[in-house]
C-alpha cells in the first residue's frame, strides 16, 4: 500500500509529473526520456494531495493505493474533445485532482490499446521499462483549470427565480416542482416583481400545427418560437436537440459561429 | 493558417505530441501564416518552423497567390483534375474529386445562367432513376477528353476542366476557369501587398505544397472563418488540396473526426428516432438563425412583392450557405425577426459573451425587454452574461458530473468516441425521486408536463424493437455508450480488477438497469477507458484514410452564385477570389470607412490562460494570467508612441472604445492588434448577486481585461443592431475591421 506522504522524488516517479507542462511531457527525439534530478532537489513533502500509486522505476512493481480512484472520462475545458484522468477521493468521492487519459489519443501518443488493462495505465505514468515517458496522459492548462473553475463557491445548486427586474441580479431559490410547474403552466410569473404581465409557458406554446404568423406561414409552427441557444461541443448537446425537436422547434443551437 | 498549431481549438496536447517529434528529427516543417504568433504548442524556436505574419482578413489572397503560383508553372495535378466523378478518382487511386470540368452555364439571357449545366440543358438523356434514391440525383454536364464531345459527368472517365464554348447553343466554361480567373486577378506582387507577405513566401510553399504527390495538406486552423470576409479563406482550404488531389489520402488531407454511432441510430438502440416526433422540419419551418433560405425564397419576400413592393429588403440579412449559426439566432432574438422568440432556453452557453460585437448595452436592453423575450430560463453552473439576463435559472451539472460523448476533435486520423461520464455525484440538489437537477431532468420533466413524445415511458426503441423509459441522464447516455461498445467488434466485458480500481460495483443501480445484462459489463469497459479508440493502423487503406467516403471539392459554388444580395442586387462569387471585407450589402467596408482614420485591424484569438466565455472565474487562472492585452507591433507602437504597459484607447467607426495595457511585442504583424478573448466580463461572478436576500459582491478581478468590440453594420434601417459578421456565412467579424489606436 503506498502512503499519502511521498517524498518529493518518488512522487514525480509515480507520476511523472502530472502533465503539469505541457511541452516538458512530451517525449522529444533525440532528447533523454528521463526525468531524474537530484535529491536535493526536492524536500520532503509535508502537503499535497495522496498519489494513486507508486511504480518502481528499476523492477517496474505497481503498489496502487486503494484509497484513491482513478476513473478515465472526458474533459470539457474547451471544445478540444481531449480525454481527462479524475482522481476521486474513495471514501468521499472528493475530486483530487484533474490529469490526462493514457487511452486517449489527444493526451497519449500513442496511445495506450483499449484492451491494456488499467494497471498498464497507471504503469504508463511512470518510468517503470522505459513506459513512462513515452507514453504518457496529459491535458492542458485549461482542462486542469475545470477543477478550480468547477470549485468555486457562487455555483448554481437550486433552481433560481428573479426576484426584482429582468438583469438586476436578485434572485430566490424556488424549489424544483415549482420551477417546472411555473414555466410550463406560465400565467402571472412575476406578479411579485411588479409585472402585470401573462407569460406564455412551454404548454401554451406547444401548438406544432398552427403557424405562428399566418401571413407567412414558412415560418413553421407556433412551436418554432421555442429557442435554444446551448450546447458545446460536449457530446451531450443532443439531449437539448431532442427536446427542441420533440417540442417542435428546429431552433437548437450549438457553439459553432460564437 | 490562420492559426498556431494547437492554437485553434484543437487538441493542442495531441497536436504538439504528434508534430513535435517530427520537426525535431526534421520529418516535417510547419509555416505558420498568422498575424499573430504565440499560445501554439510550437514555438519559432523550434526547429522546422517559420512564420508567416500575415496581415489579417487576407487569407484568400495569400492562397491564391498559391494557387496563381501553381497555375503558371503548370505543376497542378491535370490527371486528377480531370476525373468529373468519385468512381473515377477513386479508380486512378485517389479518394475525392473536384467539379473543374463540370460545365457552368455563361449565358445571361439563359434561364439556367449561373447554374451549373444540367443533363436536360445539354439535350443529354438522363441515366434512370435509381429507385432506391431518396432524393434526385444531379446529372452535370462535362466535354470527354476522349470525344471531345458532352457527356454525362458520371459516364465520363475524364473530361476537360478548361473548355470554353458552346453546348447545345449554350454558352458554357468549366468551373476551374473560374479559379483561373479569380487567381490570375491580382499579379503575385499585388498579392504580396495585400498580405504584407512576399511573393519568395508564396512561391517557396507553393513550389513545396506540389512536391510530395498527394502527401501535401492545406488545413483550416480556426479563426480563419471568424472574419467578415472568412468564407473565401475557407474555400481557399480545398482548393489548394484539389489541385494535388490529397483530400482523405494517407499523408495528406487525412479524414478526421471519425467516430462511431453513438447517440444517434446505433448498432444496440435508435437514439435519434422518436416515433410521433412532430413534423417539423426545414422543409416547413423556418430557422430563427435566417440560414439555409435565401431572401427571395421566403413567404415574406413573396407577400411584400405581391403587395406591390419593388425589390423588398429584409430587416436582416438572410444566409443560404450555413446550416445554422448560433451568433446569428441572438442577433434575430434582439431584433424579433423574422419572429419573436417567445421562450429563450439559454444551456451553458454565453452566445452574448461570446459573439464579438454582441456584448453591448443596445444588445443587454433588449434582452432585458420582457416584451421582446418573454421567458427566458437558463441553465448552468455559474451566472454568466446570459444567465444574468435570465428569469429563471435551472442548476446545472458539472464535466465531472455528467454524461456526453463525443467524436474524436483535432487533426487525427484515427477513429473513435470519447465518452464522459458522471464520475461523481453531483453536487445539485437530490429530487425527490432520487435524481439530481440538471438539464436533463429538466428537459424530461418539461416534456412530461406537456405530454411531448421522446421523454417518459417507452422513449426509446432498441433495435430489437424492446422500448425503454428515458428520465434521466443516464437513460440516455448509457445506451449511447452500448452503442459504441458493441460498434463493429464489440469489446470484451470489464475485467473484475478494473470494475475494483474504479469502484464501477459502486455506481447507481439505475445505470445497470438502464442497459441489459450482457451489455453492462461492455459498457463498464468502455466507461472505465473513458471512451473507445481503435488502433491507428486500421485507420488507413491502400494510402487512402480507411474512412474515406465521396468527396467533392468545388471550383465553383452553384449556392452561392445563385445568392443575389436583396439590398444591392450584386452576386457574390461562385469560386475562390479575394474580396475585401465587405458590409451586408457587399459595399466594401473600406468604401464606407476611411483607412487613414481606421488604419488597423483586430486579431480576436482563443486565450491560454481562458477557454471562450469559461474559466475568468478560476482564481488559478487568474493567478496565471490577469488580464488580457492589446498586443502592438513594434513598429507600429513605436510610430504612435506607446511603450509597453501604456494605457491605450481603440476605437471603431461605430463608435465602441476598448481601454486596455498595451503589450508591445515582436510576433504581431503590422497593422493590427492581437486580443484574447474570454476577457472582459460583465458576470460570471464580476456583478453582485443577491439570492433570498443576501447580497454577494462582485469580483472585479473577474472582469479584467477587455472584451473586444465588432463594428456594427451601418447599411441596415436605423434601430437594427448587427454586429459586423461574413455576408456569406453570419460568422462574427472576429478578426478584422477597422480601428484606430491612441495612447490613452
């Protein structure tokens, strides 16, 4: 079993170096696949997060610490479609930290076979027989950022209703039932914002037989007055397609002209 | 061109993995042609690498500069521009083909004239009908080089691609003439003016790009097409591939984005059929966006003729060319036109943000308008520019907390998906069914509300016939991945010591549940890789990519010849040709505008340190990287007398001021200036916000920097707002345009 507190060497044996520099990681022709500073380089680490395992580099044994999960998904810091490495907490399912995917073609090169197993995965970022340093997971600066980005403390968690003019920046947490029920009935929404107002709810538009303007009526059913501007490049986009088109709307959009 | 290696909205890791080992060892060089140099994976500091600063807005003409290159020293190859069809091509061993011989009708008073010659205007009998086709197969019209006489151009093995004549009484050229033409406009030394480059560049690479057989490449680097004039330095991508026939060929132009069927009709289920789908379609419904319609074709147009109006104009400008573009729906919201969006979904995603010249307070008003939106509900993590705007925001889940799958991005040419999957619990609220928030239980729950097909009970059909119920995320995505997992070999089940590394017995029971039994333990394994990839040797075939489909490259674009502009009656051209960014109406924008008083132009590129609209919010990459710049030449700071760190002041000619630090720098070209974007916020954690009373201060540090201000376009009716974009296309004015630069 390895121990959380690792000194500073072995933890960049075991990790080789996390994909924290982008070019650095990069096995280069004609330049030593080699990592190794002086020991007195590194002081002992007292901080820092429990490392997934530990490889020897000279025998290439693997000692995985059970105590953290690596799960292989995909990253999401743009729209590069890269793979990204999510090492979880096992008790708590906490989020340690963000790295690459050794199966992965944006982040390994090669890239590891998808029959290896993973414990050719967690060989592959070390030095263990010459593996490590050549292929190797890593994502940029943006897909580690997701964490921190993802961390902050003002994230959405409750469905909101503004409680003051449209942009003002007041809200109320309203629960989840009330959310759907007040957009999909519609009726006087914001009575207590001071608007007298009828607002037309996803029910009252949901007419996919009568032309929203009679006059012209290419321009498709009352329906296709539902818009949706969302989706990236996120493989999930699909989901706000089926919606829009099951509502009877062709109006999706993706990021693709932003 | 047009963009760093890696710079580009590539995988940049992947790129600088593959390319780095072979500039080292010499295998390959790269010239970069950007105005600005900096943020790839490659630095000019590496072997192999040469820079090209180009002068922004200029991509065609450094291309046909090429192309005019190529032309003359006649090193094009003529075999492959002479096979008017895929079987042809494919049969003298390449993998795609280009229309240079199909014949384009010349003749003004024809009723066909611009169209590309069709089997009935030669007097040519059609082959029959292939009874399977679902739609009508166009048959062009090409000269046999063997006969010299007309022909079909699918019975035709070779044709000529530079005739000019008569057919049938008609006058007729072949489309490559047309690039002829266009390329052989301008001399080479023209070209080198208009580009701030040289003609020694243009020849080195166009003696180069004809030297290796098919194993040349011309790529679009993203933020090419992000300028009012992006649509011809896209054309200029396949051009320069058509005249060496390397598109799809091993070495070359390689195929990418390859992938299996996944969320879509796959090998296990039909994820994108949905039996009693409403029938709307663009066949009967128009896209708010104005895309894939001309002016001329819509009930508006026909009913103000027929009320007697002459030559109507449209409030907006309409786009045949792209399917969508998501810059341009905001634009028709704010304007309701050509009608009102009553309900405005806005799914993290920041279009305002994101749209250079759409972040203004003419925009904002509008959309705070509740008569011009009447409900706008979003759904996110964080409250962005446009869930500001919102009534309503439905919390979402994070990357680490969701599910997609997505096809493989990045020049790659090897095949498979990526698939993410909810490796941790989501921190939205639990409901009282047991699901978390998130946009997927909204859309379900919406849908159920109003009785919609393709959400509840029986949603989904797998492809043998057994329906199933989709309420949740993982309903969805998880057959998505059976799909994938059983895609032509199907992988192995999960081994028990990966099911145990990965703690996969601990995951929900309705994902077990949500496949059948001898799919689990597949889906286990393609979850526990996070996607599947096939090996890269079986992505190539005989020297062509393995995945090569028919491919057509066009020397002349029949869609967009027949594209009259309602306001000025001008046709745009049908082939390749440097034209200088223009307004909506095709009025150069340097006719409207003086470039003495708006001598620069801008170079709108993806930051480092950000990504689009995300990320400003990360104290880390704050801590990394401030602010953005307004990035000076040298020269040019100099003559205006701006030293590094000075506050400077650009304007444009519609009046929007961006306050910025200068950084003054080698690696911009003259006369423009570099920014990033993702800067410059106005929310997304900068405003305050105050939830049931309690107030949240803003951050200021999340607004730094400057967002960067399009023009808007001053040739509509007063009141219309349109950010500068591609007359073509609608892509934003990204890069480009006019501006002037003072010290502050």
């Amino acid at each position: 079993m390895a121990s959380i507190n690792l000194d500073r060497r072995s933890f960049l044996k075991a990790a080789g170096g996390l994909g924290a520099l982008s070019i650095a990681g990069v096995g280069i022709a004609g330049q030593p696949h080699k990592a190794h500073a002086e020991d007195a380089a590194f002081p002992e680490q007292k901080h820092g997060q429990p490392i997934e395992a530990t490889v020897d580099p000279e025998t290439g044994k693997l000692d995985i610490n059970d105590d953290v999960v690596v799960r292989y998904s995909a990253c999401l810091g743009c729209y590069s479609s890269c793979g990204n490495r999510l090492k979880l907490d096992r008790a708590s399912g906490r989020l340690i930290s963000v790295g690459g995917n050794p199966y992965h073609p944006s982040c390994a090169y090669p890239y590891l076979d998808f029959d290896e197993p993973l414990s050719e995965a967690y060989q592959s970022m070390g030095f263990a027989s010459g593996k490590g340093n050549l292929t190797r997971g890593t994502v940029c600066g943006r897909g580690q950022a997701t964490q921190d980005v993802y961390a902050q403390p003002n994230r959405i968690t409750a469905p909101l209703k503004r409680a003051g003019k449209r942009g003002e920046g007041k809200w109320k947490a309203i629960g989840w039932d009330e959310l759907i029920k007040e957009v999909t009935e519609g009726g006087k929404l914001f009575a207590d914002a001071g608007e007298d107002r009828e607002v037309e709810g996803f029910k009252a538009l949901h007419d996919t037989e009568t032309p929203l303007n009679p006059a012209q009526p290419d321009l498709g059913p009352v329906s296709n007055q539902f818009v949706m501007l969302g989706g990236r490049g996120d493989g999930r986009t699909t989901i706000g397609t089926r919606f829009t088109n099951c509502f009877g709307s062709l109006n999706q959009y993706g990021h693709g002209s932003t | 061109m047009g963009a760093f290696p890696g710079s580009n909205g590539k995988s940049f890791q992947g790129i600088a993995k593959r390319t780095l080992d072979r500039l080292q060892t010499g295998e390959c060089t790269i010239d970069v042609v950007d105005p600005v140099l900096g943020n790839g994976c490659v630095t000019p500091t590496a072997k192999g690498i040469t820079w090209v600063p180009i002068k922004t807005a200029t991509n065609a003409a450094f291309a046909l500069g090429i192309v005019r290159k190529i032309l003359e020293d006649k090193t094009y190859n003529a075999t492959f521009l002479s096979y008017p069809n895929y079987q042809s091509a494919f049969a003298g061993g390449f993998a795609s083909y280009t229309n240079a011989s199909h014949l384009v009708i010349v003749d003004e008073n024809h009723p066909n004239y611009r169209k590309l010659m069709r089997a009935a205007d030669a007097g040519l009998e059609e082959p029959p009908a292939d009874p399977k086709a679902t739609t009508p197969v166009p048959y062009y019209v090409v000269i046999d080089q063997a006969t010299g006489q007309p022909a079909i151009h699918t019975q035709s093995d070779a044709a000529q691609f530079e005739y000019e004549g008569e057919v049938n009484g008609v006058k007729v050229r072949s489309s490559f003439l047309f690039l002829k033409d266009n390329a052989f406009e301008h001399t080479l030394d023209e070209y080198a003016e208009i580009t701030g480059t040289s003609v020694a560049t243009m020849e080195r690479i166009a003696k180069e790009f004809v030297s290796h057989g098919t194993k040349a490449s011309a790529r679009l680097g993203f933020g090419g097409s992000a300028t009012a004039n992006g649509t011809t330095g896209v054309l200029a991508y396949p051009a320069l591939n058509g005249l060496i026939g390397s598109a799809q060929m091993t070495g070359g132009c390689n195929c990418y984005r390859i992938g299996s069927k996944t969320t879509t009709d796959g090998d296990r289920y039909k994820l994108a059929t949905v039996k009693g789908k409403p029938a709307v379609s663009a066949k009967n419904a128009t896209y708010i966006c104005r895309t894939q319609k001309l002016f001329s074709q819509t009930d508006e147009y026909k009913a103000r003729v027929a009320a007697g109006e002459k030559d109507p104009k449209p409030k907006l400008p309409w786009l045949n060319v792209p399917s969508t573009s998501d810059n341009q729906a905001l634009v028709s919201i704010v304007n309701e036109y050509p009608y009102q969006a009553k309900i405005l979904v806005s799914w993290m995603t920041n279009t305002i943000q994101a749209s250079s010249g759409a972040l203004r307070d003419s925009v904002i008003e509008k959309l705070k308008d509740t008569s011009v939106v009447p409900l706008h509900i979003a759904c996110d993590a964080f409250i962005g520019e446009h869930a500001q705007l919102a009534d309503y925001i439905v919390p979402d889940t994070t990357p680490f907390e969701s599910f997609g799958l997505v096809t493989q991005e990045g020049y790659w040419r090897g095949k498979g998906n990526t698939v993410r999957w909810q490796a941790k619990q989501p921190s939205t609220i639990e409901l009282s069914d047991g699901r978390f928030a998130s946009f997927e239980a909204f859309c379900v729950d919406v849908a159920k509300a109003c009785d919609m097909p393709g959400f509840g009970d029986n949603a989904i059909e797998a492809t043998d016939g057994t329906s199933y119920p989709l309420n949740d995320a993982a309903d969805f995505f998880l057959k998505a991945v059976a799909n994938l997992a059983f895609a032509e070999e199907p992988v192995a089940d999960v081994r028990d010591e990966d099911v145990k590394l990965q703690a996969l017995d601990e995951l929900p029971a309705a994902w077990k549940e949500a496949v059948t039994p001898e799919e689990w333990p597949k889906v286990l394994n393609v979850l526990s890789r996070g996607g599947r990839f096939w090996p890269i040797e079986t992505s190539q075939k005989n020297g062509r990519s393995a995945y090569a489909k028919e491919y057509l490259i066009q020397y002349y674009s029949e869609k967009k010849a027949l594209n009259k502009n309602p306001y000025s009656g001008v046709h745009p051209d049908a082939a390749l040709r440097y034209v200088p960014e223009d307004f909506c109406d095709r009025t150069p924008i340097a006719e409207v505008y003086s470039e003495q008083e708006w001598p620069f132009r801008s170079t709108n590129y993806k930051p480092r340190f950000r990504s689009i609209s995300m990320q400003a919010n990360s104290p880390i990459m704050r801590d990394l990287c401030e602010k953005n710049y307004l990035e000076l030449n040298l020269d040019d700071a100099a003559e205006l007398g701006i030293k590094d760190g000075d506050t400077v002041r650009i304007t444009n000619p519609t009046g929007d001021v961006m306050t910025g630090e200068a950084m003054v720098r080698a690696g911009i070209a003259r006369s423009t200036f570099g920014v990033a974007y993702g800067y410059g916020h106005h929310a997304y954690g900068a405003q305050d916000a105050e939830i049931d009373g309690t107030l949240a201060k803003g951050d200021p540090a999340i607004a730094a920097g400057v967002h960067l201000q399009t023009m808007l376009d001053p040739m509509l009716e007063d009141g219309v707002i349109y950010p500068h974009a591609d007359s073509d296309a609608g892509s934003p004015g990204r890069s480009g345009g006019m501006y002037n630069i003072e010290k502050a």
